[in-house]
RNA sequence: GGCCCCAUCGUCUAGCCUGGUCCAGGACGAUUGGUUCUCAGCCAAUAGACACCGGUUCAAAUCCGGUUGGGGCUACCA
C-alpha cells in the first residue's frame, strides 16, 4: 500500500515550507488510497517543546490535514539501539565513546529520484555518520531510516534541503538490508527577497496566518500551486480535487517565491464564496477582542456588516480595520477624509439630508439613494459632490462599500449625530 | 571552499520528457481606460519572459556542453 509521511520536528511552530511538504504528502496518499503517518521526530530533547507539537497537529488538522497513525521517535529509542547494536556487530560500525558512528565507505550512490531524476553521490566526500548520539539519542538520518523501513513508506516526499541526506540514508538502508523507498524531493519555497522564510520576511508560520484572517481552504490552494499545477490554467483548487489529480510528475523542481499578493487575491476569492454565518463566527473573537461588541450582540446585524465587506477584503482583519465605524461613536478620520469636510462648508447640505432622511418610511437601501438623488438635484449638484463629504462624515474614510448600503445598515440616528458634527462648522 | 540542486514575464506557472502547431498561453501584480458614488471592488485593454555562450539539427524554450546567477547541504539539529 502507499505509504507516506510527514516527520516534523516539534521545535518550532509549523511553519509555510512544513505545511506544504505535508499537504503534498497528504494528497499524494490520497491520491493513491494509501496512508498518511505523521512521526513526530522529537529526539533533539533540548530543543522539542509540547507546545510546538500541538501547535503543529492544530495547525495541521485546521489545514484539513488528517493522519492514519501518530509515532513519536522519542518512544522508540530501544528499536533504534537494537539496530544500532546489529551495525556494531557487524562491523559496519564502531563506538567511540558511548556514541556509536557508521563506517561510510566510498562508493558512487545514485538515487533515482522521482522529481529530480538520476542524481548521483560520491560518498569518498561524506564523513562517518554518528548513529547513536553519546546521551543515547538516534541522530536525525538513522531514526529517519530505522522508522521509514520500519513502518513500510513507499515514497519520501520531502524539501530540496533533503538531498544531501539522501546518500547517507541510503547507505544506511544497504548496511541494515532495507528496500530503499522512492524518492520524491520538492523544490524549496523562498522568501520575497530571495533566500529562507524567517521571520524577519514576514510571517512563517500556519498560525500566524490564521491570526491574520486566512482561510485554511486558501492557504492549501495557494500552496498546492507552489510546485505543483493541476494543468489547463486553473487557479482555484480544493483539497479533495487536488486529491484526485495530484501527481509527483507534475510537480515542479524550481524553488518558487512566495507572493503574498496572490495568496491575498486567493483569499479573496474563497472570501467572497464563504458563508456570512462561517465568517461571522471566525469574525467573533476579533471583534469582542477589540471591544467592538460583547457577549450579547446581534447577530443579523452583524452578518449584514460581513455581508456588506464580504466581495472586497482580503483577509478577515480586513473586515475588522474597515468596519470600525460601525462600531465607534468616536470615528477615527483619515487625513484624507478630514481633507473632504475642511473643503466646504456642508451644514446646509447636511441639515437637508437629515430632514430628507428622517421622513422615509422605508430605510432601505433603494429608498434612500432615491431620496438621496432628489435631493442633490434639487441642490442642482452631481451625486458625487455630496455622496463623498457624506462618506467622510460618517465613516471617517474615503473609499468603502457603496454608500447607500451603508446608511442604510447605520440607521437614521446615527446619520444625524455624524452629519450634525459638521454642521456650523466654518468651511475652509 | 567541497558536494549537490535549480534556471520561461517583477511573482506563481503552461509548454520541455515524445524538437516544428510558441513572433511562447494563463494567473497575481503593474499601467491605462470604463464603472448613474469612492476603490483596496467590478469590467476591459496594454506592457512584460525562454539567463548567457557554444554545439546537435532542415528546425531548439524544448536535446547536449560550458559560463553566469540563485538555492541547499557540508552538526553527537532535524
């Protein structure tokens, strides 16, 4: 059966590179209806924390990322030794202290690997690999092979950042007299300026994506295009459809970039289709964070905001920056928007908009652009000389829904107690 | 430094394996225009690439070699 995995080492939180090596896994396995083991190679005991591991199974499962089996390295310290012992034994490998390391002989090693083709080793250039660290702990390479035999991987699908570890596992799997498994190496993902993701090029990891208001379905989507293309120009692609075309010949052997403005734009797209009740709940934590709202909000008012900013945001904290007006009584005015208001004297306008306002039966968004539009022209002015300096007064922003739509949403009183801010006040 | 990987618009990519259908297609971004109200929304248009040199061939983005550039590894980290 076709077994693959995902081995992260909980050191750190799962970070862009990680998830995508995982997702490609994933839909790989299920590709073939075979297995997904996720290993958690905890044997750096200095540097594994709990908390890096259940921040990386969230991150996985909120990426719709499952596993058939869980292993942790760290439990199977014996089955490591034992194989150990067995090298010693046969004098492929020697102690040195309490640490044992394998003799690595020379010899030209080819891997055939399934997205790289024929690549070839000379091991002369490789050192003697520690197998047993001297506090008793399997190094990386030999933990890696002991459990990929062991627990019958087909295919290793990993970064790029493999490859040199290639030979050292397979002269390993030859000594203990193991199948090599097919390998499978994806091109790394870079940073904007060129070089790794760190921290310092902006976010890296799973988590802080989610907290900056990415849907899972858009993350997968972008990533799965990072290397992989499912062909006849398609941009937009769920995990389960990935599932069903994903092939390892397909995929790419160049390092790509990451772009942040096409995961934004992908965002977008799976935005604007999501269900406003999903978003509002998503929206929730967010809002009551910033105070916005409490326990006891109303919910369909909220979901005709959502409503409201769902075709143009970006991210969910799109929604939180742009909508503040709706939740302030003390609106925080742009330069711009200010600009607006200091430019005219509107108190005249203004008073006759609230009377006009004040009078409809119907506070919907029709009726008011028809009252609206009679009264600008009985004013004899354009729709958009009054249509902005009313934007200005009662969002605080130039640009935003259309807005009708948003008076209608903030009701007459709150009209009147913006508009009547700038009402007497001198024009510039 | 040594070893290894990679090389199509600014970015992600299609095409490359099985040379001609490619004066290279799509998307993001950019620019311009339109949009009974703004744009960061929507619509449309435009610009924009086969890294370089050589070879093979009637023919090369596609095959081969070199150069240059980028990346990775070179730990008793994973």
């Amino acid at each position: 059966m076709t077994t693959v995995r995902f081995a992260p080492s909980p050191t750190g939180y799962l970070h862009i590179g990680g998830s995508r090596t995982a997702l490609f896994n994933w839909v790989f396995a299920r590709h073939h209806k075979g297995k997904f083991i996720l290993r958690i190679e905890d044997t750096d005991t200095l540097r594994s924390e709990k908390k890096y591991l259940d921040e990386i199974l969230e991150s996985l499962k909120w990426l719709g990322l499952d596993w058939d089996e869980i292993f942790f390295q760290s439990k199977r310290y014996d089955i490591y030794k034992k194989y150990a012992q067995q090298l010693l034994d046969g004098k492929k490998a020697y102690l040195e202290g309490t640490a044992i390391i394998f003799k690595v002989n020379p010899e030209i090693v080819k891997i055939d690997d399934a997205i790289h083709g024929e690549i070839t080793f000379d091991t002369s250039t490789i050192k003697d690999q520690v197998l047993i660290k001297s506090d008793g702990t399997p190094t990386y390479n030999f933990a890696c092979v002991i459990d990929d035999a062991l627990m019958k991987m087909t295919h290793i699908i990993r970064g790029d950042d493999h490859i040199s570890n290639t030979p050292k596992q397979i002269i390993l799997y030859e000594a203990l007299g193991f199948k090599s498994p097919i390998f499978a190496h994806l091109p790394l993902i870079l940073a904007a300026g060129g070089g790794r993701m760190s921290k310092r090029k902006g976010a890296t990891s799973i988590r802080e994506y989610k907290e900056l208001g990415y849907l899972p379905e858009a993350i997968v989507n972008y990533l799965l295009l990072l290397g992989w293309s499912p062909g006849e120009n398609q941009e937009l692609i769920t995990l389960e459809e990935a599932a069903k075309k994903f092939t390892l010949e397909k995929a790419n052997k160049t390092a790509a970039t990451f772009d942040s403005e096409k995961l934004d734009w992908i965002n977008n797209q799976y935005l604007k289709k999501a269900d406003p009740q999903r978003l509002l709940d998503l929206l929730v934590p967010s809002l009551l964070e910033k105070k916005y709202i409490n326990e006891n909000f109303d919910r369909n008012y909220l979901i005709s905001l959502v409503k409201l900013f769902q075709g143009r945001m970006n991210t969910l904290n799109d929604f939180v920056a742009w909508s503040d007006f709706f939740f302030l009584d003390d609106l925080n005015f742009e330069e711009s928007a200010l600009k607006i208001l200091e430019a005219k004297n509107y108190s005249c306008e203004f008073s006759l908009l609230i009377e006009k306002m004040n009078i409809l039966d119907n506070f919907d968004h029709a009726s008011i652009e028809q009252a609206f539009r009679a009264l600008v022209e009985g004013l004899k002015i354009k729709a958009k000389d009054l249509v902005h300096p009313v934007r200005a007064a009662l969002t605080g922003k130039t640009i935003g829904p259309g807005l009708f739509e948003t008076m209608s949403i903030l009701g007459k009183d709150r009209i009147e107690t913006r508009l009547k801010k700038f009402i007497g006040k001198e024009g510039a």
